[in-house]
C-alpha cells in the first residue's frame, strides 16, 4: 500500500521561482529582437514570422506569470490544510 503523496512548501516556492526564472529570461529577451529586416523579397515573411515569434514569446511570458501565481496560491492553501490540521489535532488530543 502506498504512502500517498507528498509535498513540502519548499517545493511549491521551487517551481514558482523556476517559473519566474523562466519569465525573466523570456522578457530580458525583448530588446534583442531585430528591427527594419532587410531580406530583399523575403523582408515581409521574415517580419511576420519575427512578429509572430514576438507575440507568442510575450503570451507565453503571461503565461508562465499566471502558472507562477497559481503555483503561489496552491502553497498558500495547501499551508491553511496543513495549519487547520494540526490546530485540529491539538483540540483532539486535548491541547496538549
């Protein structure tokens, strides 16, 4: 029979460090795209696909903010479980 899962809060603050980590990189990258491509007759796809590139890197970013503070929320919760259950067995065993 298993043990079931667990989890610590240091792990929790881990991934949402790793996540915002991730988000930083991500956005210290924003002044590196190039500008006025000159590509000759490819100079219009080039700036689309760049474009593109761009506008995904910046929704990713969002999105890796919003997992962070999900991430945040969940440890927040998981310690009120973990602080309501131990008030709850102090009152069991008589507060002792």
């Amino acid at each position: 029979m298993g043990k079931g899962y667990e989890l610590g809060p240091g792990v929790l603050d881990g991934i949402r460090s790793k996540l915002g980590d991730a988000r930083g990189q991500i956005e210290g990258l924003s002044g590196s795209v190039p500008h006025g491509v000159d590509a000759g007759l490819l100079t219009g796809p080039i700036e689309a696909v760049l474009s593109s590139l761009v506008e995904n890197a910046a929704q990713f970013s969002t999105a890796l903010g919003g997992v962070a503070d999900d991430v945040d929320a969940s440890k927040k919760d998981y310690d009120r479980v973990e602080t309501d259950a131990k008030d709850r067995l102090h009152r069991v065993r008589g507060g002792k």
